[in-house]
C-alpha cells in the first residue's frame, strides 16, 4: 500500500523517528440516498478502496502535532476551541477536541497523514481523515468508544470545529463500511446493516467518474437546501421528512405553496424510498436492477432538488448511452462524482464515451476507475 508507505516517509522526515502505529480509513461513495442524511432518512454507502493513512506516535499529554504530505507546514497545538486551529489542521484538531468534549482523555500525538482519496472531489477524504485519527486516538489512548458512537465524534468535529454543516453519512460511511458490502443506515436511529454487494460476482463493476467540474457555491446551496426541507417538515409537522412516506407524498406536497419546495421535498420523499427497493434488490440477488433506480434517482437530483451541474449530467447520458444499467452523481452536489453500473468487462468503453462527450463540449477531461467496497476504518501494518 503506497500510501502506507508515503505516511510513514513523512513521520520520518517531520520527526525523525518510526511511527508506533498506522490507521487507514477510507472515502466513499454513496450508492443511493443523497441529502437524506439530515432529513433522518436513509443512505446506502459503501467504502472505497482509496484510504487516507495516519502515521501516529504517542506525544507528551496535551500536546499534538500533525503534518500532511499534502502540504509542507507541520501544526502544532495544545487544548483547543473551536476556530483556534484553522486551515487543514482543523479536522485533526476537531477530532481532538470532540473526543475530549465527548469526556474522553485525548492521548497527545504526533500524526503524519497521507492520502489517496482525492480531495475535494465528494468522495469524503475529509471524514477519511477524520476517522484514521479518530481511530488512531481511540487506539493508542485506550479509549471505550464504541464504533456506534465514533461517526458522530467525528461528524461534531466537522460540524463544530471545521464549520461545515454535513450529515453523519460520510463518517459513518468510513467508520463502519465492511468490505463486500454496502452501509444500509437509518439516519435516525444510527442502526446499520451490512447488505451484501458483490458486483464481481454478477459480471458487473461500478465506475467512479470523476467530473472534474469545479466546485461553485457548494456551502450556500448546501445550506438553502437544508432550510427548505425543515421548513417543509415544519409546515407538514413533521420531525423530520423522513416521516413522510410516498404513500403520503401526494397529500404532503398539496399543503405546500411553494412549486421549489414541493421539488424539493418530493425528491428526499422518494430519495428515501429509492434506498429501501435498491436495499431490497441487492437482499433479493437483484442487482442489475438497481440500475434503473440509480437513474431515477439522478433524475430527481437533477430536476427536483436541482444539485447537479452539466458535467454529472453529462456523464451519467454518456455512460447510459454506452450500455451502463444506470448512472447517477453521487455526494453533495454541484459537481463531484458520477457512479455508473457496468458490465465488468465495459470499463474501457465506458470511460472512452463519457471522455468523448467531454471534449466535444470543451469540459475538462474527467477521471474514471472502477471501484470495489472496501474495509472501513482500521489499524494497519506496513
Ligand atoms: P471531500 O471531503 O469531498 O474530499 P472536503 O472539502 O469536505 O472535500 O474536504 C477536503 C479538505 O479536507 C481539504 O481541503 C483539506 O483541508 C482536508 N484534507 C483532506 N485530506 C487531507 C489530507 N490527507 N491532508 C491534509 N488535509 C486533508
Ligand atoms: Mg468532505
């Protein structure tokens, strides 16, 4: 594992010393339920094989330290608040203070990261990060932390010390995936379950296609969408959207006024139904049909909650027009990834269409590979 190794080159070369230990956790991608997470509903993670590994030995008690190959300042910091580590550091201080803030006696460390989940592109190298020093610091400190109860550590960590306001999928996504298997979980109850998904053995492969697309006013629509789906649940009184079933959806959006938010909560309505018969698909051995789900559920990013750029859209055309069972952008939104259900053997055609589309609109040339579902987060050896 490369990234093992480029972890540990940069312990060495910040501290001049070997790393007591290495933690690996990794990105995600999301195989159906987008921005159901803070509606209390359902997503359907799996773990990528890409993980971002954290080199850590144990450093005096209040003292911590941490240097990123992705950049050459190492920063050190003592007991913090949040907003008193900026920039980077933030997310390792964050766990740190979340984990402390959560009761915990926080052992001091000395921390080297490396990373081969790209950053920024939605595929959560910020939670992978997260939970390589999470589990790390849980580790090394001895610390009873169940794995129900690290995700929303981590996501505190974020949400309180980072300042961005994301749901608990991806830490959940990269704290709890299992290898082989999708993350069934109910964002409500944080109860999970391991549904099997082994496309090697259908024939079949997921390509991840990278849009390459910038990503423009990610926090503000971000936002705007939040606060359209609670005042939806607060006009329908309702806790939350997930309350509201497709049965119900009809009669719901009749009591809203407003054409965008009825868009908006039609999409979480049927988002969450669409994790529960892509579940049972993939319970039943039905796995080449969830492809025609995973298009739907791209249609509705791209109509109803309006997330999607024309890149995403784009490739999830091309990679259809090429004989994919079905596509969709996978993440937040305004640009990211785009996830394509294929046939093992097509990854190569695939890729050569969505790139031709590409170049005949002038996009940049996006980057795709096939993934499988990986491990979630561990201690590793060299
Ligand atoms: P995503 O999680 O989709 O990759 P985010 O914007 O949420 O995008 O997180 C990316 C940010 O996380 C980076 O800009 C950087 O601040 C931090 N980050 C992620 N991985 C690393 C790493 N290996 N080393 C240092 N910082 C990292
Ligand atoms: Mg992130």
């Amino acid at each position: 594992m490369t990234v093992a190794v480029d972890a540990v080159e940069a312990f060495r070369k910040q501290y001049g010393a070997e790393p007591a230990g290495l933690w690996a956790a990794p990105g995600r991608v999301n195989l159906i339920g987008e921005h159901t997470d803070y509606n209390e509903g359902f997503v359907l993670p799996f773990a990528l094989p890409q993980r971002t590994v954290a080199a850590v030995s144990p450093a005096p008690a209040g003292e911590w330290t941490v240097c990123s190959t992705f950049t050459d300042e190492a920063v050190s910091f003592g007991r913090t608040e949040p907003g008193e580590v900026t920039g980077w550091a933030a997310y390792v201080a964050g766990i740190v203070w979340a984990l402390a803030d959560a009761g915990h006696e926080v052992p001091g460390a000395r921390i080297a990261l490396a990373s081969e989940v790209p950053l920024g592109s939605g595929l959560s190298s910020s939670a992978a990060l997260e939970s390589a020093v999470l589990t790390a610091l849980i580790d090394m400190g001895g610390l009873d932390v169940p794995l129900d109860r690290r995700p929303a550590i981590a996501q505190r960590a974020e949400n309180v010390y980072v300042g961005a306001p994301t749901g608990i999928l991806d830490q959940s996504a990269s704290i709890r995936c299992e290898e082989g298997k999708a993350l069934f979980l109910d964002c409500r109850s944080y109860e999970v379950e391991q549904i099997p998904f082994d496309l090697a053995a259908e024939g079949l492969a997921i390509l991840v296609i990278n849009s390459n697309a910038p990503h423009q006013h990610v926090d503000g629509e971000y936002g705007a969408r939040r606060k359209s789906c609670e005042e939806a649940a607060a006009i329908l009184g309702v806790r939350a959207l997930r309350d509201v079933t497709v049965d119900e959806l009809d009669e719901a959006l009749s009591r809203l006024d407003d054409d965008v938010m009825r868009r908006r909560v039609r999409h979480i309505v049927t988002e969450d139904q669409r994790v529960l018969d892509t579940v049972a698909l993939l319970r039943a051995g039905r796995v080449r049909e969830i492809g025609a789900v995973l298009t739907a559920g791209h249609a509705s990013m791209r109509d109803d909650f309006e997330i999607t750029v024309a890149q995403v859209d784009v490739a999830v055309e091309a990679a259809i027009a090429a004989g994919a069972l079905g596509a969709r952008m996978t993440g937040g939104g305004f640009g990211g990834c785009v996830l394509a259900l294929i046939e093992a053997g097509s990854a190569a055609t695939t890729t050569q269409a969505v790139e031709k589309a590409y170049a005949e609109r002038g996009f940049t040339a996006p980057t795709c590979w096939t993934v499988t579902a990986g491990p979630g987060a561990t201690a590793i050896t060299r």
